[in-house]
C-alpha cells in the first residue's frame, strides 16, 4: 500500500459492563501494559452512542449480558445503526452463544473466562483489520474505460467521484485522462485558462505543485483536467504520467480516471496504474461485442477478472438486451449497473452539474451512490470465469 506508513499508535479502547468483576480483571490485564489505553467503563448500554461519540474509541468491548435497559447485542445494534463504524468485542459465557454476522456487524465473541493474552490478541487483530479495511486508508486506483464512444464513461467516472467526494470520507482525485479530448472539461464547462496536467512541471514534480493545479469542483470534488488544446497532449510522456501517477496515488485515497477509448501508451499507463478497471458497456450488440474485444485483451495483458470490472449503464432504458443475451455477448457476468434516466442525467451535464447534486434521491443517483459505496470498500469477488454459450 501506498503513503507512508502510521506508526502503530495506542489502541483506544470503550468498555460497556456493569459487572464489578470484569472490569477488574479487565483493569488488571491492562495495568500492565501500554499498548491499549482504557479510555472508561460505561455501565450503561443507553448512554454508549454519546460515550462513543465524546470519546472517539478505536474498539467498543462490549458484555452480551448488560444488565438495565439494553442488553448487550441491542447495544451493539444501535451502534451500527447509529452509523458509526466501529469493531466491537462482544463478551459472553459458553451457556449464552453469541453468533456472529447476524446483520449487526460483529466483529468478535469472546467467552469467558479469557486469558489476558487472548484479550490483548483479539483487540490488536479486530483494530488491525478495521483500520485496514477504513476507507480513509484506501490507496485504489480505478480506471473508467468504455470500448466505444458515448457509453456513459465520463458521467459515470465524474458522478461516482462526486458521491465518493460528499461522503467527506476519502480524499479522491478524479483524473481527466482523455490528454486530447479532456472530457471532463467539456463536462464541467469550465473556462479555458482553468489549469491542467500540462501545467505542471515534467522536472522533479512537487505535491505543492500538483495541489496548484488541481481544482475542486462545487461538490468538494478535487479534479485534474486535461490539456484545453488537443495538440498539447503531445506534450505528455509515458515516463511523467507514470511519475504523476504515482505522487497522486499517495495524496489521495482513491484515484478515479477517465480513460480515453483507444488503447495507446499512455492509456496503458493508466491500466497498468490501476487496480480496477471498470469497463462502461450498455445492453446494445455494438457496445457488447467491443467490451468484449478489451476484455480480451485485458486478459492477455495478465489483468485478470478480479481486475477488470464490467458496469452496465443505462441497463433499464428501452430495448436493451436481456441478462442473459448480455451474459453471453460479454462471457462473464455483469459486476454492476447503472440505470437510466436521460432527462436527469441530459439536464444535469448540460448544467455541467452532478446528477447528485441535481436530485439525490432519484434511482441513477442512488445506483452511484452504492457503486461508489463498492468501490470504496472491499469489492465483491469476481466473477467466474467465461461460461461457453
Ligand atoms: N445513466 C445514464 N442515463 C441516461 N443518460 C446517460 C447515462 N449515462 C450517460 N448518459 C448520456 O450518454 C451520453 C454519453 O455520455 P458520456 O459523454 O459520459 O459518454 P462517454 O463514454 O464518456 O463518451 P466518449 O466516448 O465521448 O468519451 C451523454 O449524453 C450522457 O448524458
Ligand atoms: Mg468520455
């Protein structure tokens, strides 16, 4: 992983129990070591959500038999429901299993009684993972590429980054990397002195320099356009793509990039860079049959099914093909979808505006919403291989 890595800092740790006992015991296990900071004791599970939210825990350790207004797994509950992402410990006894997964995103029982070294292990292994898996520190590059014009590739990229962006919980860069179309600007309409990968400097490049060129758009989003001029895509080489590429990927959580359509060294760059590649295809024969024929080649690069994604756009419009004639054309099944709506999404980028912004609640902002929710967390596993039709 990219960024330079934290040093491993003090675990902050939230006990809810109202058994004497336990916090004791707790207590004495922790007495004798610095590693995990017992930041309280609450006793009471109806006063934990203001307890986590005042005090700011990494792990919230949780008894499955609280006493008083809420039991232990209501606790737990109301947590996830709050919205807080936080590992929890629930404690139990062997005579009262406690399951985990059961849709309150448990991270681990522990049983009583428990040796101290067991407990030291289970809190550093669940804030490892939890801090591993946290959006905030996600290094993804993902690559937008549509294998014909107009599928949707720019809006989709723009609005996916857009959703990522107003969640205030990544720092994402969306990369304009048409170098002689720069789609992004013509989306976004913007002047054109607004500045751009050619104004950057090809010798020892600074992130000062980059923050200077890069604009941030009305949703938060930070932005990267290309050149104003086709011919000043000449201008850029394969050597300080890959320079830039790799200075961006440690300013930013995730880096979004609108790839051009043809395959070219530059473009290689980008999917070379990435570590997903989302294919933008419609439910049309010609776009099926051209994703299909990169898919082809993305394989024979080495990027396999885990890499390259298909996103299906538009897939409700009028006289697409079925899932399963899709299935088919693509050999391998669709990873995500995105429906239509053309009056908003037509209106929106003719305001140079985010569908988001536009209506938030409609059903398209709603599937980039969750698109970008996916890909800001661990993806799905990929598909099976191609089926024979
Ligand atoms: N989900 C959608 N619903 C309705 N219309 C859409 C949707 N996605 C894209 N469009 C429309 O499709 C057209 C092409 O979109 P866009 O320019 O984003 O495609 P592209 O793949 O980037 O094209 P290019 O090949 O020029 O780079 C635009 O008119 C856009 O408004
Ligand atoms: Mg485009």
């Amino acid at each position: 992983m990219a960024g330079p890595a934290k040093a491993p800092s003090q675990i902050r740790l939230l006990l809810v129990e109202d058994v004497g006992q336990v916090t004791r015991y707790i207590r004495g296990v922790l007495n004798a070591q610095t590693a995990v900071k017992l930041l309280d004791v609450v006793p009471d599970g109806a006063a934990v959500i203001d307890q986590v939210r005042e005090q700011q825990p990494d792990v919230l350790v949780v008894d499955a038999l609280l006493t008083g207004r809420m039991n232990g797994l209501q606790v737990a509950e109301s947590v996830r429901r709050a919205g807080i992402d936080l590992p929890i410990i629930v404690l139990t006894v062997p005579q009262k299993p406690v399951v985990v997964g059961s849709g309150m995103g448990l991270a681990r029982v522990l049983e009583m009684p428990f040796s101290g070294y067991e407990f030291m292990n289970m809190l550093q292994q669940v804030t490892a993972e939890h801090r591993a898996s946290s959006p905030e520190s996600l290094s993804r590059v993902i690559a937008f590429h549509g294998a014909k014009g107009g599928l949707g590739t720019t809006t989709v990229s723009y609005n996916v980054a857009v959703a990522m962006a107003r969640t205030r919980r990544v720092r994402v860069l969306l990369f304009d990397g048409n170098l002689q179309y720069a789609d992004q600007r013509s989306l976004l309409q913007v002047p054109q002195e607004t500045r751009s990968i050619v104004d950057l400097p090809t010798d020892k490049l600074t992130q000062a320099e980059i923050s200077e060129t890069i604009f941030t758009d009305q949703n938060g989003l930070d932005i990267l356009f290309g050149p104003p001029r086709i011919e000043d895509a000449e201008m850029i080489t394969v050597r300080d793509m890959e320079k830039l590429l790799s200075i961006l990927r440690r300013m930013y959580n995730v880096l979004i990039i609108d790839t051009p359509r043809a395959v070219n060294e530059v473009s290689l760059a980008y999917f070379d860079a990435a570590d997903v590649i989302l294919q933008v295809a419609t439910g049309e024969v010609a776009a099926l049959y051209q994703t299909a024929l990169m898919n082809a080649t993305f394989q024979a690069i080495g990027f396999g099914p885990d890499k390259v994604r298909v996103l299906l756009n538009r897939f409700d419009a009028q006289g697409m093909l079925d899932d399963k004639a899709i299935r088919q054309y693509l050999g391998r099944p669709v990873d995500f979808h995105v429906g239509n709506d053309f009056k908003l999404v037509v209106e929106a980028n003719n305001r140079g505006q985010s569908m988001l912004a536009a209506q938030q609640n409609s059903k398209v902002s709603q599937h980039i919403n969750e698109l970008a929710r996916a890909l800001t967390e661990a993806l799905p596993a990929p598909p099976p291989r191609p089926v024979l039709a």
